[in-house]
C-alpha cells in the first residue's frame, strides 16, 4: 500500500483531486464567480462533458435505430402477409373462373343433349409412363364411370377412359395412338378417323389418314365425332385442321389436326357416363 501511494499516477490522481475539491470550495465562497482555478478545472472537465456526452447521443442515436429497423421489419412482414393473401384470393379467383367457365360449356352442351348424363371430375395425377398426355381423375365405378367413357371439358373432346377402379379411373388422350375416333369435317361433311404418331403426339397433334387426293378439307376446317361412332356422341369437337398433306406412298391425303383442348391447362373434367 505504501508503495502505491508513492507512484507517480496515485500523486497525479490525489492532486486533480484537491484542484478539485478547491475549485469547488472556491466556487461556493465566491458564490457563483468563477475563481482562475475554477475556471481551470472547468477547462479540464469540459470536453470530458462534451465526449460523455456525444458517447451517450451516439447510444441514444444506435437504440433508436435499432428501433426503427425493428418497425421497418414489423410494417414489412405485414406487407407481406397481405400480399400473400391476395395471392390466395387471385389463386382462388381463377379456379372459381375456370369452374364456371367449365359449367357454362357444360350447361350448353346439356341443353344440346338432354339426355345425357355427366360426372364431374378433377385430375389427380398424370400418365405414370409420362407419354400422350394421360391422366387420371377422382371418380371411378363408385359414381357410375366406365371403360370407354369419353372425358370432355366443354364440348371439346379430351379423350377415353382406359381403367377403372372403385374411386378413380385412368383416361387416354386423343393424342394416344391406340385411340381413335370416327370424324367428320363440319363444312364438307367428308367422314374419316383420327390418329397419331409418337412424333405427332410430341408436338401436341394428330391426323386423319387415308382421304382423297381430291378432298376439299383444308386448314381452319373443324372436326367432330361423327354419329357413325360407337364410343362417342355426335358433335363433339376434336380439333381443328392445320394443313393437309400429300401421301405419295398412299396416293391419298393425311389433314393435320390441333386438337381443341388444351391438355396443358386441364384441371376438371367431365366424364360422360351415359349417352
């Protein structure tokens, strides 16, 4: 302990503190005048105030920004909440559009055909070899569905049902090569079939093999089933035609069909159970 009170920084630190104890001192007898001492202290002191006390705003200015991001971030999530739920809403809006769309088609076609009967169907998978577009729906013998329904959306012609199990049924695309289907061309009334190609299907078409060279289909024409068929009713819509070509191995003409549904976008369905 004596030692310490020998050191040159215990000397210093005992003298600034009588300077300061005599400032103060001095400060009360001249009641309020500031002494050269006082005056002196108050040197040394001030910017130890100042520094104090631009420490204690840059706090002030770190908490507050702290704050104000915590604010920020808080205003942000909500922002994002509620555009997540608009999201839902637009989501929910168009499948209640396509339902509706898919309805409107559906009345239409049922005040055509009174007599027949439909089950709506929702898609539930795909093809499981990935090929021609194949899919499979919610409904199966359970609600009346049989091997050999035809699946439509609107009057637009989608395809067959290929399997059935108690709750759900496998269907194959008109853009499968083992199904075919008796057409006709609404403006010539020219009769043919439809079919494809592993080649056609890829690129989302098929074809009506075996017409005369002197057919008068052309593009834009609009192909139907035909009343000829077993499988399908009249009047439904398979596609329409894109070109018509020349088979020189066959002498006879091959017409290009798009078909008139859009398999991309398909998500309900009706299966016409009785007809």
């Amino acid at each position: 302990m004596k030692r310490f009170t020998k050191t040159v920084a215990f000397k210093t630190f005992a003298a600034v503190m009588a300077m300061l104890v005599a400032g103060a001192g001095l400060s009360l007898v001249s009641r309020g005048k500031a002494s050269p001492v006082v005056s002196a202290v108050g040197w040394i002191v001030s910017p130890l105030q100042t520094v104090c006390s631009s420490v204690a705003n840059g706090f002030a200015d770190f908490f507050s920004f702290f704050r104000s991001s915590a604010v920020l971030q808080a205003e942000l999530n909500k922002k994002e909440a509620e555009l997540n739920a608009y999201r839902e809403r637009l989501v929910d809006y168009d499948k209640t559009r396509q339902k509706l769309e898919l309805y409107e088609q559906f009345l239409e076609l049922k005040k055509e055909n009174p007599q027949h009967q439909f089950e709506e169907a929702s898609i539930i998978g795909g093809d499981p070899a990935g090929q021609f577009g194949g899919f499979t729906l919610n409904r199966g013998s359970v609600s009346g569905v049989s091997v050999n329904d035809p699946v439509l959306v609107g009057k637009n012609l989608v395809g067959i049902v290929a399997a059935v199990t108690a709750t759900s049924c496998q269907v194959k695309t008109i853009l499968n090569p083992d199904v075919h289907v008796i057409v006709y061309e609404t403006a010539t009334g020219e009769i043919g079939y439809t079919e494809t190609t592993p080649a056609l299907a890829q690129q989302g078409l098929l074809s009506i093999p075996e017409l005369l060279r002197s057919s008068a289909i052309s593009g834009g024409g609009q192909i139907c089933t035909s009343s000829e068929g077993t499988f399908y009713p009249a009047d439904l819509i398979v596609g329409t035609v894109q070109e018509v070509r020349m088979d020189d191995q066959s002498l006879s003409a091959v017409a290009i069909l798009k078909p008139a549904a859009n398999f991309e976008s398909l998500r309900d369905v009706f299966v016409l159970t009785s007809f």
